[in-house]
C-alpha cells in the first residue's frame, strides 16, 4: 500500500510536526490533519466569530482535500473542534452550507483551547 503525504499552497502550511494530509491510494482514502482559520494568503488566523472561523476552516480542509484529488462532498468522517460548545448552533448553521446534502459522519468535541486560540478546528476522511 503506498502512502502519499499531500501539500498545498492553497491552505496553510503544518505548524507543527504533521502532513496537511496522509493518502493511502490503495485505500483510496485521504486522512486530513486538523485545520485551523487561517489565512493562507497572510498566515494569520482570521480574525472574528465562530461563522468567520468556521468558514475560513472549511475552504482550508477543502483546499487540502482538492489538492488530494478529493472535495468536502467526497468527505466520509469529520472531527469538530469547538472552543465554546455554545457556538454549537452557529457553528452548525455555517456547516449545514457547506454539506447541503448526504453530510458525513461526524463528532464534535468542546476542547478547552486550540493551536492559536482559534475557536474551531476539522479534520477529515474522505474518499478519493
């Protein structure tokens, strides 16, 4: 089975000892790392509500899974990260957008802090 480490300039680069993604062609999976709001343009993390964050964290875990030859609709098993528990029914109102139909599997998990103080993190299992 071979293992495949995927890269893209369309999200931000791992802050810490890990790959965007890890693909298992054979599998024909790809395993995505946590993401967080930020920017890849600036590299900052974007500044603002939950609904900012949430958004920015989505295109940034879509932009991994494209560069794997993969999207968010292809996604089978999502990880939420949440700072607040009481940004669960915003949060979900910006994630709904993004899965409109068929959403993945999913957890969500209230986390005391997150790398930057970012208030959600994802990551991700998708198909290729």
């Amino acid at each position: 089975m071979r293992r495949q480490i995927v890269s893209t300039d369309n999200a931000p680069k791992a802050i810490g000892p890990y790959s965007q993604a890890v693909m298992v062609e054979a599998a024909r999976l790809v395993f995505c790392s946590g993401q967080i709001p930020i920017d890849p343009a600036t590299g900052d993390l974007v500044e603002g509500d939950i609904r900012k964050q949430a958004e920015q964290v989505l295109r940034n875990l879509n932009a991994v899974l494209e560069a794997a030859g993969s999207s968010l609709e292809r996604s089978i098993k999502i990880t939420i990260y949440l700072k607040n528990m009481e940004d669960y029914a915003v949060f979900n109102s910006v994630y709904a957008e993004f899965f409109k139909s068929d959403p993945p599997a999913r957890a969500v998990i209230g986390t005391a802090q997150l790398p930057k103080d970012a208030l959600v993190e994802m990551d991700a299992i998708a198909t290729v």
